[in-house]
C-alpha cells in the first residue's frame, strides 16, 4: 500500500493511484495520520510504503518514534527532497532528516546516489527487511547522477580516506579525479546506509590511511562524520580527521549548485580542502 499526505505527484504516486486505486491513500496535510495508520496497517500484515517530502516528515517524528520504532513494525518511508531542492523555497531546503531519523533505534536508512540504486534499496527494503526502513533521495531526473559501485568501497587509494553518502559521491568522484591527477591517491567510501554504518570498511581504511575527510549535504547538527570521529577515539585508531557539511544554520532558497558552492561541497572546494590539509 502506498501513502502520501496530499503530494501524490510530486512524490510519483499518480500512475500507482491510478492502477491500484484500492491500495492508494492520501491522507492529505496530515503526515500525523499518514505514519500512524502505516503502523495500524502494518500491524494488520500489510507494507505500507509512506512517501512524502523530508520537510515534512518532521511534522510526524512522534509518530515514527512511537507508532513504528517502538513497535519493530515494517514501515518503508519514501524521503523525497532530501538535502537541498530546486526551485523550491528555503522551507523545502531539510537538512534535519539525517539527524532526526538516524536518533531513532532500529530504523534502517538507505541512501541511494542514483536510480538504479535507489530500484535496488526499494525492493531490498519491500522483499528483505522486516522493521521500519527509511529510503533518503534528492529532487532529480533519471540520469542526473554518476553511476557507482554498489559496495562500500568505491575506490581504492592509500593518501586519505574520503567518506560519503547518496549524491554527494558526484562531486567527490569528481574532486577525486583532480587529486588523483595532481599525485594523489584518495580512497573512497561510499556509505549505501548511514543507520548501520559500515564500521569494518571504515576502520580498515582509516588504519591505512590515517586520515578522513567527510563530506555531507546535511547539517552540521548531529552529523555522520561527529560519529564517526568519535568511533576512531574509541576504538584507538589515530587519525587526522575534517568534515564538511551545510553548517549549523538554516538553508536559504537558490539554485543547488549555488548553495551547494557557497556551503564548499562542489567539487573545487572540495579539491581545494583536501590539498591544503594533505600538503
């Protein structure tokens, strides 16, 4: 079953509704009710797949925590607009969800970098999963986005090791390829889930390259790359540590190339970062 709260379009229900219009609801701007009735349905036997943008996901974090999480249930939640959004206002522009969901035990969170993985994640997460699973994806078009491997470790290098998650690996492969035609040899972890985090791929890396940049299009506000640092504290793995991310504040409207520039994760600043700590 497929549940949205009043962004049946926007979030590519509308062909869904319209061959199974018995297992289509919009609930319309009630994401509350949309997260509490996936659970009732889930708790009946029934997946029920819950698609509507991250922005407005917020509305119903009590509802993941309690009605979902709490309960083990098998709820898969569609995050669409993740990160930052085009053409859409600076309301739309969440950063939060990474930080909100990845504090709630048990949910599993896939972030695919493009289509075919995010074809992939669905049916692993509608075939294969049984508790609460969130799938985290950006406004785009089929072909926006550079191809990748689909394990962790995505390129092999012993100068650094470089850390990301869905789309952002674009402009890591990209700032990659400069640095590696400067002399350099970055190794790459592409993460397919930030809730588990592959902590094996990061601590063998880590250990043989001693130092870690992390690069996320979220807020600074209860990041990935904070955990992981204090992982490699506590497990006694020495190593220079940065991280880069959208910072502690809110995201203005504007194009995403802009804004991702002026946070300094486009491919330049992030080439630029890297060669100044590595020289």
């Amino acid at each position: 079953c497929a549940i949205t709260a009043a962004m049946p379009s926007g979030t590519g229900l509308t062909r869904f509704a319209s061959r199974f219009p018995d297992r289509f609801f919009d609930v319309g701007i009630a994401e509350e009710h949309a997260v509490a009735m996936a659970a009732g349905m889930a708790a009946q036997g029934l997946v029920p797949v819950v698609a509507m943008y991250s922005t407005f996901l917020q509305r119903a974090y009590d509802q993941l925590v309690h009605d979902v999480a709490i309960e083990g249930l098998h709820v898969i939640f569609c995050v669409d607009r993740a990160g930052i959004v085009v053409a859409d206002c600076s309301t739309h522009n969440v950063v939060l969800d990474v930080a909100f969901l990845r504090s709630i035990p048990g949910i599993k969170i896939f972030c695919p970098s493009n289509f075919a993985e995010l074809r992939s994640m669905m049916a692993h997460a509608l075939y294969h999963e049984s508790g609460p699973v969130a799938i985290r994806y950006p406004r785009g078009g089929e072909g926006a986005y550079r191809s990748a491997a689909s394990q962790t470790r995505i390129r092999e290098g012993y100068t650094c090791t470089i850390i990301c998650y869905g789309t952002m690996v674009n402009a890591v492969l990209d700032a990659a390829d400069t640095m590696q035609a400067a002399g350099y040899r970055p190794e790459i972890l592409k993460l397919r889930t930030i809730s588990p985090v592959d902590w094996d791929a990061i601590d063998a890396s880590v250990r043989k390259t001693k130092r870690v940049f992390v690069f996320e299009e979220t807020s600074d506000r209860e990041c990935l790359a904070d955990e992981i640092f204090a992982h490699l504290i506590e497990t006694g793995i020495p190593a220079v540590c940065r991280k880069r991310n959208l910072g502690r504040g809110f995201i203005p409207h504007g194009a995403p190339a802009a804004l991702l520039a002026a946070a300094g994760l486009d491919a330049g600043s992030l080439t630029k970062l890297m060669q100044e700590e590595l020289s």
